[in-house]
C-alpha cells in the first residue's frame, strides 16, 4: 500500500507537468502597437496554415491604420515551443438593451465585407476554459462574446458550444470549376451560354476583348488607378461612393495592396476592349481559391454586362494558367444569382465568459432570438393567409 501511495504521489506532478505543457500560453496585444508586435509570426502563421484572405494580418492592419485602435485586441495562443496556435482578433465595445450599454467583446473587423473568421490550427473549444479564465483578468469588464458574420467551416465556428448554438444569418457565394472551364461551363443551359456569348461577339465588333492579370507589385500600383477610374466613371462617382471619391476607403484599399502585394497575394483583373479597361476585379489569390473584394466596370458597356464578360473569361484564365479552381464573391451580392453560385452560410454565436451571470445572459439572448424570429415567420404565414382571404 506504501508504495503504491508513493508511486501515487510521483506520478501526479508529473502528470500536472503533462497538462501544463498542452495548455497554451496567451497573451494580449493591445492596439496598433500590439498588432505590430504580432504581425510578423502572424504573417508566417498564416502562411502556413491560412486558407482565407480572414488569416492574415494584412486584413486588420488595414482597418487599425483607417478606423483607429480604441478597444481593439489580438488574443495570441502559443504551444509550449512557442509558435502560434491561435490569433483571435477582438474587439470591446457596447451594445443598447433598453437604453443600457451593454459590455461586450466581439470579432474585430472593418465591416467591409460581412464575413469574419480567426486563425487556429486546433479547435478552440477545447482551449476555451483557458481563454476565459485569462480574459477575465486581462480584459476590460464584458458580459459575453458576440462572434458575428462567421464563415461555416470557419475556425471560428470551433469556439461555438454547438452548431446548433450557430443563427444563420446570410450567404457568402463562389462558383467552383474544378474540372476546368470547358467542364464548367458546360453544366449551364445553352440559353445561358447563347446570351453570354451573344454580348461577347457583340462587344467585340467594337475592339478585341482581353484579359489582363496583375500580380507584380511594381504593376499593382498603376492596376490599381485603373480600378478607381473605372469605379468612379458612373453613378458611384456622381454621388460620391467611389473609392476614389472617400479618402479613408481609398486608404483602406491601399493598404491591402501594398501588404497583400508584398506577400505576393494580391491580384487586379483588368477586362480591356481595345485600349480600354472596361471592368476590374480588386482579388485576393489564397491557394485554390480567388477572393473579389472589389468589382467596377464602366457603366458605358452596361448593355454588355462587363461584370460576367471579365468573370467568363476569369474563368478561363485560371483554368489554364492558375492553379485557382474556386472564386469567391465572399458576400451573398445578388447579381451573381443568374450564374446559380453554390453557398456557404454565415452565422453569429455568442459565448459566456465562465460565469453564472453570462450563462444567464448567453441563454437569455438565445431564447430572446429564437422567441423573435418564430413571432416574425408566425406574421409572416397570418400576411399570406390575409393576402389569400382578400383576393
């Protein structure tokens, strides 16, 4: 019995150690000073294992630097040899309940493309008690954290108590051509091809149509005027919602193409009819998969719909030349619909802070949520059954 007590006691330091060792170090950045501390293991980090424009510290950079740094954090998990395991970008910030401010943390983001995610090559479930525990003490006061706009599949969605806790919300659409163009294309209904290939034949009495795809950084900069020529030529520039016509806007997009640039991501898709740039992609190239940010065209060739002439002949491009097999329009933009895009949903969560008020809250919220969108179906089916009654 002795020994096996002793034996007992031995073991359990050792085991203690075991634990200690799997559990990540965290550790604060605050601001933009923070951020730049972090950014350069960041920027290997999701070299290594990013999958999205979302991964990398370029996108947040970007939004710091034009929307200054108030309440802003980066959440940095490390292993016991100190490389990243993960980075949460968070920010702290208030919510109205009744006329009441609210603390909360939430997704950091710049509110320009309605998706977010976080890098992580674990799930961050299983680090959650830890992370808590740690925020509680580092962290200005909050009742919850909102995790708003995630990506399914995202890792975001690894810090959700179960998809089932996951509010779809909207869609983010892509069209994938994994067997290349010709096979790609081939799926659609000849009345489909028949108008597309119309306006190109049609389009093309007036000059050659081309495809121009810049990547060089030394290129990027006079792509990039082109882009904001193009986008300011129509209404956007009449009423003043052009890049080119917001300094702060303009700025934001400078700076992903210079920090995605010089990673050798970015990517301007000039359509050109003769000498000139007729529509223009702003693009992030990621892997396998091509992400628009930005898309203009002149509305002077409005009739021949010079968004889907520069996607057709992407399409092609990257088939041949690339190894991008998916493009992404990262947001559910409805005039993608007639191309039948596939989907993938994006959704809010929200996550308690380990303590029996923010459980409360959490699940208070959720039943607030559920209680709202069945109230709004139920007016929803009364409307038609009114409609019907009427006619």
């Amino acid at each position: 019995m002795g020994n096996s007590m002793t034996s007992i006691h031995r073991t359990w330091p050792a085991m203690r150690q075991i634990v200690s060792d799997m559990s990540p170090t965290l550790t604060l950045h605050r601001g933009l000073a923070g951020f730049e501390s972090l950014r350069e293991d960041w920027e290997a980090f999701a070299f290594r294992y990013g999958s999205h424009f979302l991964h990398f510290p370029a996108w947040y950079g970007a939004a710091l630097e034009n929307t200054g740094d108030v309440g802003v954090y980066f959440l940095a998990l490390r292993d016991h040899a100190s490389e990243l395991v993960a980075v949460l970008p968070l920010q702290h910030c208030h919510i109205a309940f009744k006329g009441i401010p609210i603390p909360i943390l939430q997704m950091y983001d710049s509110n320009e493309m309605g998706v977010n995610d976080v890098l992580a090559r674990e799930p961050l479930r299983q680090h959650w008690t830890s992370i808590c525990n740690y925020l509680r003490l580092e962290m200005p006061y909050f009742l919850f954290v909102r995790w708003q706009c995630t990506l399914d599949h995202g890792w975001a969605r690894t810090a959700a108590p179960s998809q089932d806790s996951v509010r779809h919300t909207h869609d983010s659409k892509s069209l994938s051509f994994p067997r290349g163009a010709e096979a790609f294309f081939e799926s659609y209904s000849s009345k489909f091809k028949t108008g597309l290939l119309k306006k190109i034949r049609k389009i093309s009495e007036l000059g050659d149509l081309r495809l121009e795809v810049v990547s060089n950084t030394p290129e990027l900069s006079a792509a990039f005027e082109r882009l904001l020529d193009i986008e300011d030529s129509g209404w956007k520039g009449q009423n003043g919602s052009s890049i080119r016509r917001q300094s702060g806007r303009q700025n934001y997009y400078r700076y992903l193409l210079e920090h995605y640039g010089r990673l050798g991501l970015c990517r301007i898709i000039l359509l050109f009819l003769g000498e000139t740039a007729i529509a223009a992609q702003f693009c992030i190239e990621i892997g396998a998969c091509l992400y628009i940010l930005k898309i203009g065209f002149r509305d002077a060739y409005g009739e021949f719909s010079p968004g889907s002439l520069l996607l057709y002949k992407s399409v092609y491009y990257h088939s041949e030349h690339t190894p991008v097999r998916t493009i992404s329009f990262v947001t559910g933009s409805g005039w993608i619909d007639r191309w039948h895009p596939s989907t993938a949903q994006v959704g809010i969560f929200y996550t308690d802070r380990g303590t029996m008020l923010s459980r409360f809250a959490v699940r208070l919220l959720g039943w607030g949520v559920r209680w709202r969108e069945q109230h709004k179906v139920d007016a929803t089916v009364d409307g038609r059954a009114a409609g019907r009654a009427g006619a």
